[in-house]
C-alpha cells in the first residue's frame, strides 16, 4: 500500500488530502528516499541552488500582534521604529558590495504609515538602485493598505509595480487553515485573503513564493490541506497567468521570545524533515523547495537536501523575525558558509536569480579559499 502511494507520488500524480495524510505514518527512510526521487525528477539532481539578497524590515509597528510573533512592537515601545528611505538606502548597498541584487523587504503592519509611504519608497529605490529588484509587502502588509485606502489588492498592486515592486514575499501563510490560524494570531489574515492577494499579485506578472510554518498543534489532516490548498492555487496560476509561484519555503514555529512559548508545540527535526519529504512528494507542480538554515541550523538544512529540497535559500544578511522568536542569532549566512555546506552535501552549488534561473557555478575551491567578509554593523 506505502509502495504503490509513493510510486505515485513521485511520478507526480496529485495526491488527494487523505492520500497525503496516510504520507506521515510512512517510515521515515521510505519517505525521504521517495521524497529524494521525487527533487531529482522535477529539479536538477545534481546541483543546489542559492541566492544572494537581503531581508530588510523597514519598520517593527504592527497591529497585528500574532501570539508568535517577537519582532513586533506598538508604536509607544521605545525601539519601535520606522527605518528612512536613505537608512533602506544604506542597506541595499551593502547588499550591492557582495553583489547581491534582490531585497525582501517586509514589516510590522503600521496603520501610521500612508499608502504613499509606500509608493515612495519604491521610487526611491528603483531611482538610486535600478538593478537591484524589490520583493516587498507579504499579503498581510497589502490587506493593511487595503484598510487604510479602502481599495482593492489588484489596484494597489498595479499601482506598487508601477512603482517599482518585483514582487511579494510568501510570509503570512504558516498553516492555511482558518482553525489554526485563530488559535495563534486571531487578527492574522485569513487563509482566503492571503490566497486572494496572492492570486491578484500573480495575476499582475509579479514573483510570489508559497510557504508553511509548522509546529502549532496542528493535525496532519490540516497540514494536508494547507499543501493541497497550495497546490490548487499553483495550478491555477500556471494554467491562468503562467505565472505561478516560483518555489515553497517551509520551517519550524519558534516560540522563544513569544505569547505562545509553552503552549505550542513547535516541531522537532525529525518533524521537520518529515514535513518537508511530505511536501515535496504533494506539491507535484512546485519544483523548488527550500531548505530552512535559519530556523533548522545549517546540519539539519543540509540533511534536508535528501528529504526534499533542492535549494539552500539565501543569505538573507538581516533575519529579524524567525531569529529573534527562536532566541538565537543566525541572522545571515555568508556565500562561503552556503557553498561549504552544498558542496559538503555532495552537491555542485549554483548561484541563482529569485526565479531560479541559474546565474553561475562558483568555483568552490576559490570561495572555500577566501577569508569570510566582515559584515557592516547593523542599524
Ligand atoms: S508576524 Fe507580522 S503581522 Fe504578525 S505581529 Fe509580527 S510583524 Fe505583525
């Protein structure tokens, strides 16, 4: 019964709900290997992709207040803050100086700041920086403008391209099912709005990502939904747009510094490597999955490679959110640190663009060679 079920999932039939939850009490070596089969079928077997970006986080206001969130302040806490367009500035050209070319730029929800604010900064930087592309404003940032202006996603959105944003970043989707979402963040936005934002921002030609958050109690029916939900909308947006998402980026619930520490769960290594064989073998039209060092460490994203993935995500130079609810301080991995840990994993690592076009093969020798750059302090 597991043999004929995972047959078919690696040959890429779409498994129904049931189907991907009877995936979970599949021996975890079975799973991996299928799961193995499954990435080099679908990317290529071979090599393992990365990205040079910067995560900027352009203010820490939010109205949200998620019970797991530890990054968010209210606009009367003293280090809450709200960052310049030149202090922005500053950040995309220290990206520039280890030739990095795309920003993800995302933040608190700030009723403070007007939907010009936006289209402003975009201006600016697409001014100051035209070669450096912007993935900006997660779902709940654009259900906030919604708010504010009293208008509609695929308005603002157009207007926002216009302006100069490339894209949106996939935060916002942890489990997709509404039960689940009440319990951790009774304000978050709804599964059908961040599927609705997304679906306009695909819609209008922009990049998106799909991702998922475990490790809030939730059950494996539901985690099952979320990917199926996922997958509907990919194939939606192939079918509609041609543009569907670019990849799937999953990681573990950190509770460190948060409401919820204690009263979640969270999830272990082995969960996480389990959930994301589990993914890969669902989402049979997504073919690039993400392995998590920022949440996992970087062992456990390189053992992710056989569990799945097929890229090692990005160097991200700034992670403030997942760092700070997990307590600790991996907020940026250097390109030598990633090659190493490809090329360690028995992969030819590879220089990617954020859709996953190949842009060079670094020589390994050289980059293992070189002494790791001192990284600019931190605003
Ligand atoms: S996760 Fe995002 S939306 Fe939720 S409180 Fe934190 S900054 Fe706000």
């Amino acid at each position: 019964m597991n043999d004929r079920l995972l047959e078919r999932a690696v040959e890429g039939e779409a498994l129904s709900v049931q189907e991907i939850e009877a995936l979970y009490h599949v021996p975890l070596p079975e799973l991996a290997a299928a799961a193995h089969e499954a990435r080099t079928r679908r990317a290529r077997p071979d090599v393992v992709t990365y990205l040079i970006d910067r995560n900027i986080n352009y203010t820490n206001i939010c109205n949200v207040a998620c019970n797991f969130c530890a990054f968010y302040r209210t606009d009367r806490q003293k280090d809450a803050y709200v960052l310049s367009f030149e202090e922005i500035g500053r950040k995309v050209e220290e990206l520039m100086s280890i030739s990095g070319r795309r920003i993800l730029m995302q933040g608190g929800v700030n009723p403070k700041l007007p939907y010009e604010w936006y289209l402003d900064l975009l201006r600016y930087l697409k001014d100051h920086y035209p070669q450096v592309r912007i993935d900006a404003f997660s779902p709940e940032e654009i259900l906030g403008l919604e708010k504010i202006t009293g208008r509609k996603a695929p308005e603002l959105l157009a207007e926002l391209k216009e302006a100069g944003l490339d894209g949106l970043p996939g935060a916002g989707g942890e489990i997709l099912v509404d039960e689940v979402r009440a319990k951790a963040a009774p304000a978050r936005i709804k599964a059908e709005d961040w599927f609705r934002i997304q679906d306009a921002a695909q819609r209008l030609g922009l990049y998106t990502i799909a991702t998922m958050v475990i490790g809030f109690g939730e059950t494996y029916a539901q985690r099952a939904e979320h990917l199926v939900k996922i997958r509907a909308q990919q194939e939606k947006a192939l079918r509609d747009y041609h543009n569907g998402y670019a990849a799937f980026a999953m990681w573990t619930l950190q509770t460190e510094n948060t409401r919820l520490k204690g009263k979640a769960p969270g999830a272990s290594a082995h969960e996480y490597l389990q959930q994301l064989a589990v993914a890969r073998l669902a989402l049979n039209n997504i073919p690039n999955l993400q392995a998590s060092w920022p949440s996992m460490g970087f062992k456990v994203a390189q053992t992710a490679l056989y569990y799945g993935a097929n890229d090692f995500g990005s160097t991200m130079l700034e992670e403030n959110v997942v760092s700070v609810a997990a307590g600790h301080n991996r907020t940026h991995a250097t390109v030598r640190q990633i090659v190493r840990h490809i090329a360690d994993a028995g992969f030819t690592p590879a220089e990617r663009d954020p859709h996953y076009n190949i842009l060079r093969y670094p020589d390994v020798e050289a980059v293992l060679s070189e002494r790791d750059p001192e990284l600019l302090p931190m605003a």
